[in-house]
C-alpha cells in the first residue's frame, strides 16, 4: 500500500460457539439398570471363588492367593463401569487419588440408596409366588453387587493414600448394613468377605498415632460389622481369620479382646475359649513388650468371662510370666469385688505356687 495511508483496523475472526452437549444417562452415577442385571451376576462364580473352592486357603492352576486376588479386582473393576456408570469406573482407575476417593464415595452413595428399596422389595417378596417379582431373580442380583462392593472395597483397602481408605471403611459399613437382610451364610458370601478381613486386621496395626490412629479406628468399626452381621455368620469369618499367621499378632489381639467384650464364650457361638488361648498363648513369649501385654489383655479378658477353664491352659506358661498373670487375674477378681476367687489368699511372689483348677489338662 502507498506510505502513509490510513486503513481502518479489520476485527479478528471470531471463532463458531458451539452449544454444549448435554451428558449421556450413562455417564451419570445413576446405575444403567438393563445392564447391571447381567453384569453384577458374572463378577465371580463357583467355579472363580478365591482359593479355587472359596476357602480362601489355597490357590488355584499353580497361583498365589495374591495373584488370583488381583486377578478378581481387575474384573471387578471392569464390572464396575456396567453396574455403577463409566464415571465411577474411571475415577476408580484415576491415577488422581481425589478422583479415586470419589468413585468409592459414589459406590457409597448408591449402596446408600438401595437400602429402602430394599426393604420394601424384601417385605413384599415374603407373600409373592412369582420368583421374578417375589425376590429370587432380584435378590440374587443384589447379592452379585455385594460381591462386587466386597471386591472394590479390598481393592481400595490397598491404597496407600488415607482419605481413600477412609471412603473405602465407609462403603464397608454401608455394604453390611444395607445388604444384610438378604444375604445369607453361603460359601460364595463367606468367600467374598473373607479376604476382607486380612486388610482390616492388618489397618489396625502399627502405633495408633496421627493419621494411623484413625486407620485403626476405622478398620475395627468395619470388622466388628461384619461379626456382627449375624446372617452371614460374621464373627465365625472372623475367627478363622484370625489364626491366620501371616497377619501381625498385635492387631489380632486387640480384635480378640474386643470381640470377647461383645460375644463372650458360648458352645453354638462362632467364639470358644481354646481357639483364643491358641492364638494368645503364642503371644506371650514375644519380646515385644507391647505385644506381651496385649497378650495378657486378653488373658484377663477370657478369664472374666470363662472363670477358672482359662487356668488349665496356662499349665505351659513359663514361671515368670505366670507370675504376672496371676497378679492380673487377682486385681481383677479385686476389681470385680470376688473375694472367693482362685487366687484368695495366695502369696503370688512364690512362681511355683499354681491355683488349683478342676478338670483335665490339655486345651
């Protein structure tokens, strides 16, 4: 152009707006029910159960427990996207764990929301001849889903960041609470809670300082819900655990003593007093002095419960830990205002001095 002329300045192109696209039904955290009913019912089998036969004990084609587990969370993670939408699926994946937190709180939330159908499908189903309006097809659908949570939640139990944890104790409790009216004690329930309880035991190690101390906390909300779940039979799932050697021994103590405040000692219960000692006794002889006095805890515990049958299993305790234990079990008895106990009137610094007991010897 000729120096000097002037042009008037051209605007800039303005770029197309393009309205938004309104989300798909399925990208919401609402469950696609036609898919969920095939989906939650092919998470796991007879056949797939952990341990090969749903004891949990042995692994299945030469595999580890720890393989066939990660095995399962990854179809259950792939199950996920079809029973509670693809967002919840993906954030559960996220490498975010802000976006993990919140997939387990939507699982949370929508187990939440079931509770009142639930019941009312529950009641109805009672004078209902149909099966697939009476319950069977409906029931066995939710029973699938709760095998499906039992499997996220482990997975997210895994987790090493706290608040994802934290949501992952939450959806447990939420899971027994709601589900428990139509579950029942079978092999394949029993196999999808088993595993749980390891991760459990094994948040309620460790010093109960800073954010440990809410682990452990939480950790045992979730297992006594489940002992006390009585229609799976709860506290038996628990008890076997609990002999497992491969979980820290002070956890165990500490849920032993707990669970022997709540159930006590009966015949017909899932909780008996040589099944305790076995795995307490053990305990006594660690170096440990904290796990020691855990130990005893529990001693004192089954002794203000079982009374004298708790002396003849410790016939084979060392003197000098015999020792303290009787003066534990005697402030006890003093405690409890018994003055006819075993140990009245006993000069206990004498180790060889043991309380005469009724019965044989033996567990």
């Amino acid at each position: 152009k000729p120096i000097g002329e002037h042009r008037e300045p051209q605007p800039s192109p303005v770029k197309e707006q393009r309205p938004p696209v309104p989300a798909k039904k399925s990208e919401t955290w609402e469950i696609p029910q036609q898919k969920s009913r095939n989906a939650a019912m092919n998470v796991i089998s007879e056949d797939n159960l952990p341990g090969g036969k749903g004891t949990g004990l042995e692994g299945a084609d030469g595999r580890s427990i720890e393989e066939e587990q990660e095995e399962e969370e990854k179809r259950a993670l792939e199950q996920a996207r079809e029973v509670f939408g693809p967002v919840v699926a993906h954030n559960l994946l996220s490498n975010e764990w802000g976006f993990r937190k919140e997939g387990m709180e939507a699982i949370n939330s929508q187990i939440t929301a079931l509770k009142p159908s639930i019941q009312e499908q529950g009641n109805d189903s009672e004078d209902s001849e149909d099966e697939e309006v009476g319950g069977t097809t409906w029931k066995r659908e939710l029973v699938a889903k709760f095998g499906l949570c039992c499997i996220l939640v482990r997975h997210a139990l895994k987790d090493r960041v706290a608040p994802v944890c934290f949501a992952a104790f939450e959806t447990c409790r939420s899971m027994m609470k709601v589900f428990s009216p139509i579950l029942s004690p079978t092999k394949q329930i029993k196999a999808w809670l088993a595993p749980l309880v390891k991760p459990l035991l094994n948040k309620m190690g460790g010093e109960a300082t800073g954010t440990n101390r809410r682990n452990q906390r939480e950790a045992c909300k979730c297992l006594l819900r489940i002992a006390r779940t009585t229609q799976v039979e709860g506290l038996g799932i628990i008890v076997v655990q609990l002999s497992d050697d491969s979980v820290p021994m002070r956890p165990k103590l500490g849920m032993l003593k707990l669970l022997i405040n709540e159930f006590q000692f009966s015949k017909g219960g899932g909780l008996k007093l040589g099944t305790i000692m076995a795995v307490t006794l053990p305990a006594l002889q660690i170096a440990d002095d904290k796990t020691r006095k855990a130990a005893v805890g529990v001693v004192v515990a089954a002794y203000e419960i079982a009374g004298k049958r708790v002396l003849r299993h410790l016939q084979t305790v060392k003197p000098a830990m015999l020792k303290l234990l009787h003066r534990k079990l005697q402030e006890s008895d003093e405690a409890r205002g018994i003055v006819d106990g075993p140990f009245a009137g006993m000069q206990l610094e004498d180790t060889s001095m043991r309380p005469k007991t009724s019965g044989g010897r033996g567990r």
